[in-house]
C-alpha cells in the first residue's frame, strides 16, 4: 500500500500553493511516497509519556523595549516589489469577481 | 607562498604590519577567482570594483589609525543566503533572481565592521535544502579535489572557494550538516556552533529552529578566528543567547586533549559507511588516545530515528518559512496579465520559481503539519527531538566530546544522487544530530579514503555552548594529522589548471 495517493499529492499542491503540471505530480507522489514511508519510522517511537521539543534551547518570550527606531524607508521597503503604485505593493485581484 | 596560499591569520598579520596592503591581497584573490573558477563555479556573483573598494577602505581605516581586528583586509566568500545590500542576494533560487536585499544580515554587518573584505557571495543549493549544491537554480559547483564529484552542499560553494584557494575563508549556514558535511568532502575545516551563538537575522530562513550560521577556513584557528568575530548576541535574533562567545581562539591555540574525555558514537558505524572513511576514523581515534585521550564507546540509540525525524522537521518549518515567496512584495511574478488573481498568480510563480527539491520539501511539510497527519509525523518527530537531547545528555555525563566520521562516504559523483532524494538525505546522517539539539559541532580533515584518495572528515560534537572544546579537540587533531603528513592534507589535491589572463 502506498503511503500517499496521487490524489492527496495533488491536493497538498494547491495547499502549498504550487500549479504543478500533471508530469511534475506523478513524478512527485512516487517520490513523497517513497520519503513519507521511510520517516514514518519515528512513528516506532510509540512511549506516550515523552515530552515534545519543539526548539533547541530552553528559551522563553524575549521583549524588546517598545521604542520607536529607525526602519526601511518606503523607497528601500518596495525597491524589490514586482509592481507598485503611490507607495504601495499593486497586487492582481485578491477577490472573486462576483464577490 | 603566494598570497593566496597564507592562511587568514597570516594574511591579517601581514596587512597590520604593513607587508602587504588589503587591496594587494584581493586583488591576488580576484586573480585566483578569475584564473579557476570557470571551472569551479563555487561564486555567483564577484564585482571586482566593489572588491576593491572594500580594500581600500580597510587600508584608510588603519591608516586612520583605526584599531582593527585580527581578520582586517582577509577577503571571505559569503554565503548566498545571507543578505547584502551592495549585492545581490538569491539563496540559490530562481524566486529571488536579481534580488538586492534592503538591509544588511547581521553577520554581513559584523564581516564588514571587522574590516573582512566580501569578494563576492558563494553557490548553494536552493534555500539550503541539499548536500551537493546541485540544487541550485544557477548550476553545480565542482569539487577542487575532483571536478567530476560534488563540493557538497548546502554550503557547497563556500567549500569549494576555501578548498580552491579563492579565499582564505568563507560562510556558511548549517541547518543539517551544510557546513560540516561540504567541509569534510573538500578537506577543509567548517564548524555548526551551539544554536543561538550567531545570529539569524537576515539569512533566509529555511528551518528556523536549525539554521545557525557558521564558518569554513582551511586550518581550524582561522575557523576560529572567524567564528568569533561574528558571533554573539544579537537584539535582532530573539533566539539569540545572551552569553558571552566561548573562548574558541584560544581553544584552538590551546590544541591539546590530554585528560581529555572522548566517546565514539558506537551507532555511526557498519552499513552504508564507505571502508575508506572507517579507516582514517578509526585512525584518528587511536591518535587522539595516543595524544593523551580518554577514549570510550558511547552508545546513543536514538540517533538512528534523527534523519527521518529530521525530514520531518526541517519540511514544515520550511513549509512555513517559504510561504513569504508569495510574488506580491519581492521576488518573482509571473502570468500577470490583469485577469488572474492573486492566488492563481502566486501558485504559478511558485510553481515557476522553486526547484524540485524546494517543492518536495514545501509539500512533505505541508503534509507532515496537516490535521489528521500531525499527530502520528510532526508531533512524533518531537518526541524524537527530546530522545536525542536525553541521548546527548548521557553522552556528556560520561565524556568532554563526541567523535564520529562527518560522512559516511566521500564526495559523490554529480548527478549520482540528483533524483533521489532519500539517498541524498543519506549524506547528512552523522551531522543531523547536533542540529536537532543545538549542540556545537565542527569538521576537521582526517585523511584520504584508500579507494578514491577524496578527503575524509572527523566530527567533533560538544555540549550547547561548547564550541570551545571542539575548537580546541580539533587543532589537536590538525596539530598532530600535519606532523604525520608533512603539511595540510589540501596540499594534497591536485593543482587546478589556470586559465589564461
């Protein structure tokens, strides 16, 4: 049995926001399956009672003084941008057209 | 010896004294670039000027009477991830060709305030992901020793700069073993230090709980050297540790381990290890007890779970992490065309701009953080996470330092592995450990395997905020390896054909 269907890798897709062609998905389920079977073995790791970690070191919330400080300026922030317009990012349309 | 053949410290010891000026040593590296790396390929971008200008910046501040460090007028190869703002910055990818990077990565800003002379930023494997550098957008890095075989990765072409003498030192970052692993198969010197010593800001994150930054140089105190003059607490990386930089220079000039504690990791050993590395590891277990060692066999059971658990905790941090290339604030965008929205607009540039690699990791993440998946992948792959930390935490109760081969084989041929990702992920076995509990860790060269004569690495793993002990472990290693050999083991690879000028 696989671990991953074809149709499951097609969903995480759309859920990684990837428009990947049907050649790139087959190609890529034979391998997510063949990744997904062999990480799976920390699934051998059954103790309940192991705490999680999630980070390396023991830290907790570190807070910074809430001041005022120098940042990018508007020029320097949208310098990269792929387009703009009056100091702002101009995105495609972010709703339906219905909507 | 030529200038490009001095070390870092030497070449810093030559620039203060006033031998050699800061411009004369970049303009003998920008020579070495262009002389070798059409074939190499280990830099993405070098703009010779701005080279130079840097140089001659270093040579008015000393001539200001400024105080500078010990690395003032050393040129360096920086790693592609980090941010500049005077070059472009990609992280290997498509996503972020041309990209130049509003502000300054801290270690970037302590390279520069320590008077190092940035030659140009080096080759990687796209956002880090990988252990050769053939996942890079802009082409394969070859390793100096062989330019058939990979420099490894993700900091390959750091490695393979160091390794060809383009530069004396180079960055790297290490969320896996991308430091130690390239470093081991190029017979050079590169170290991961404890999680939190050096600075996160303004690299581009790939697994934020992993990433550290750290250096490459061809002997270990120019590592060190290196490693303490951009380490340290950063108010702009909120993991960053509060403490002091442990006393890693003087570690490595220290360079002794007599009644010094060493452990074998008895689990890195046997199948899918090549004969060759076992030897020279075995080797330099029997010279570190004849240096005056305390060698015992540790047994560490859960490491065997930390590369699976691993390929689940790196994809869905970088799941998260890579969701900011969105196509809408930098980066690329495509197939805008005034009728497509900004969803449809930000899957097909992703789906444009990201390698192979990046989106199979993207989706296992994806899937590893999905309800109904979490539980029985993510949330194990933590338990794991914490029986590595209790692993680590016996190991150190009974000795000063871990040992292990940095690899399990030598540098492979290019294209061997570019379409299977589980024998790729193999490369990084050994180094995975230390990156899943922060711990310091470091690769020195220890010989060259039998069957291929490619170099051989030896890791060295200490306790969080340790760095100091694998600092000083590994210069006793390199102390008594070049007695035996007469000189470096890099004196050993082939001379690479310089093309005409």
């Amino acid at each position: 049995m696989s671990a991953i269907t074809r149709d499951e890798v097609a969903h995480l897709a759309r859920l990684s926001r990837l428009a990947l062609g049907e050649d790139e998905l087959d190609h890529l389920a034979a391998q997510l399956d063949q990744i997904i079977s062999a990480v799976a073995r920390v699934q051998e790791v059954t103790a309940e009672e192991i705490p999680p970690t999630s980070h390396a070191l023991p830290l907790t919330n570190v807070y910074r003084a809430d001041e005022v400080r120098p940042s990018l300026t508007p020029e320097q922030a949208l310098a990269g941008a792929p387009a703009a317009e009056e100091q702002r990012f101009r995105v495609p349309r972010i709703l339906d057209e219905e909507a | 010896m030529t200038l490009i053949k001095k070390s870092a410290a030497e070449l810093g010891a030559l620039i203060a004294s006033g031998e050699a000026s800061a411009v004369e040593v970049a303009q003998a590296h920008l020579e070495r670039v262009r002389a070798v790396d059409g074939q190499v390929h280990a830099f993405l971008h070098v703009d010779d000027e701005a080279v130079l200008a840097q140089a001659r910046r270093v040579d008015e501040r000393r001539a200001g009477g400024e105080e500078l460090g010990p690395l003032a007028g050393v040129p360096i190869a920086h790693k592609d991830v980090f941010t500049t703002t005077d070059m472009p910055t990609t992280a290997g990818s498509k996503i972020l060709e041309g990209w130049r990077p509003p502000y300054d990565a801290t270690v970037t800003a302590r390279l520069r305030k320590a008077g190092l002379v940035i030659l140009g930023k080096t080759n990687m494997d796209e956002f880090a992901m990988g252990s050769s550098t053939e996942n890079s957008a802009y082409g394969v890095t070859r390793n100096p020793w062989d330019l058939s075989r990979v420099p490894g990765g993700s900091s390959g072409g750091s490695s393979a700069a160091v390794a060809a003498y383009q530069a004396p030192l180079s960055t790297g970052t290490d969320t896996g073993g991308s430091i130690r692993q390239p470093a081991a198969v190029t017979g050079i010197v590169g170290t991961k230090p404890t999680y939190g010593g050096s600075s996160r800001y303004g690299i581009i994150a790939f697994a934020s709980s992993l990433d550290t930054p750290g250096p490459f140089a061809r002997n270990v105190l120019d590592a060190a050297l290196l490693h303490e003059a951009f380490s340290g607490h950063d108010v702009m990386d909120s993991t960053s540790i509060d403490r002091a930089v442990p006393p890693v220079v003087e570690a490595a000039r220290r360079a002794d381990v007599n009644g010094l504690r060493v452990g074998v990791v008895k689990e890195f050993a046997g199948e899918g290890y090549q004969a060759g590395v076992l030897n020279r590891f075995n080797e330099t277990v029997e010279l570190l007890e004849s240096l005056g060692a305390k060698v015992v066999e540790v047994g560490c059971p859960s490491f065997a779970y930390a590369l699976p658990a691993y390929y689940l905790i790196a994809p869905s941090e970088a799941s998260s992490n890579l969701a900011r290339f969105d196509a809408m604030r930098y980066g690329l965008r495509v197939a805008d065309d005034g009728t497509r929205s900004a969803e449809e607009i930000m899957a097909l540039t992703r789906a444009q701009g990201f390698g192979p690699e990046v989106k199979r990791r993207i989706m296992l993440g994806t899937y590893a953080l999905s309800s109904g998946y979490y539980d029985a992948y993510y949330g194990k792959a933590q338990q794991v996470r914490t029986l590595i930390a209790r692993d680590f935490d016996n190991a150190f109760e009974q000795v000063d330092v871990l040992v292990s081969p940095t690899t399990p084989t030598t540098a492979f041929p290019i294209g061997e592995r570019a379409d299977d990702p589980m024998a790729m992920y193999l490369a990084d076995l050994c180094t995975i450990p230390s990156n899943l509990t922060g711990n310091a860790a470091i690769s020195v060269p220890c010989g060259l395997a039998d069957e291929d004569g490619l170099p051989v690495g030896l890791q060295i793993m200490a306790p969080v905020l340790g760095d100091d002990r694998v600092y000083r472990v590994g210069a006793a290693v390199e102390k008594a390896l070049e007695d035996r050999w007469g000189g470096p083991l890099l004196a050993k690879a082939p001379e690479l054909a310089e093309a005409a000028k």
